[in-house]
C-alpha cells in the first residue's frame, strides 16, 4: 500500500503574542503585587468562531470573591480585539490592546476597586 501524500505541509505555531497570554502574564504581576491578597484570573471559553476572555478579580480571604473587571472577544485571527463595553471597543493590533490594557489596569477605577478589596482583607 503506497503511503498517503501529506497535503498540510508544516505547521507552526504563530509569532504574534495572544491576548490571553498578554492577560495571563498581567494576572501574574497582581498576585505578587499584592502578596496574593488579590489575585487575577483569567477564564476563557469559545463559541460559534469567537474566543471570549473574563478577567477576574478573586479575593481568597472574602470566600473567593469575584469582580470581572472587563470581558474581551476575538476569532481565530487574535487581532481585533473587541473590548465589550457599551459602545464596544475595537483594538487593531496587539499594540493597541497593550496600551489598552496598560491604561485599563492603571486607571483610577481599577486602583480604587483593588484598594476597596484590600481595606476588606489586609491587616
């Protein structure tokens, strides 16, 4: 019996970062930041084409308190990224989602979210 033909040719990962991965490495940084105090996760699931991406908030000492501190969609192409907030929000690139995320992370709102879930576990 003569042996298949290979129609797929190589296959290799793609060079690009994936926005859970750039999410994941951020999650990281809070727990060490915050001595685990707070922790990050990120929880993904697909459907119909589209991988969505929660970024949670969990505090261990308030019986796993959750807070989704925002929610991002995208397909199999990584880049756009559609940050859903009214109105939703569309990132290129994985340029612009990292600034995106730099400045979502920084902001005084998540500052003051964080600083409320540690006055309820720290001391």
């Amino acid at each position: 019996m003569a042996a298949q033909p290979d129609f797929w040719g190589d296959i290799a990962p793609g060079t690009v970062r994936t926005p859970a991965a750039i999410l994941r490495e951020q999650a990281t940084l809070l727990g060490t930041k915050t001595k685990n105090l707070i922790e990050a996760r990120v929880v993904t699931d697909a459907s119909f084409g589209e991988i969505r991406h929660r970024f949670l908030l969990v505090v261990p000492g308030l019986d796993n308190y959750k807070y989704q501190l925002f929610r991002i969609e995208h397909d199999v192409n990584l880049y756009p990224v559609t940050v859903e907030t009214e109105p939703p929000v569309l990132l290129e690139t994985e340029r612009d989602f990292t600034k995106w995320l730099q400045s979502t992370l920084s902001s005084d709102h998540t500052r003051k979210i964080l600083g409320n879930l540690l006055s309820q576990v720290a001391g």
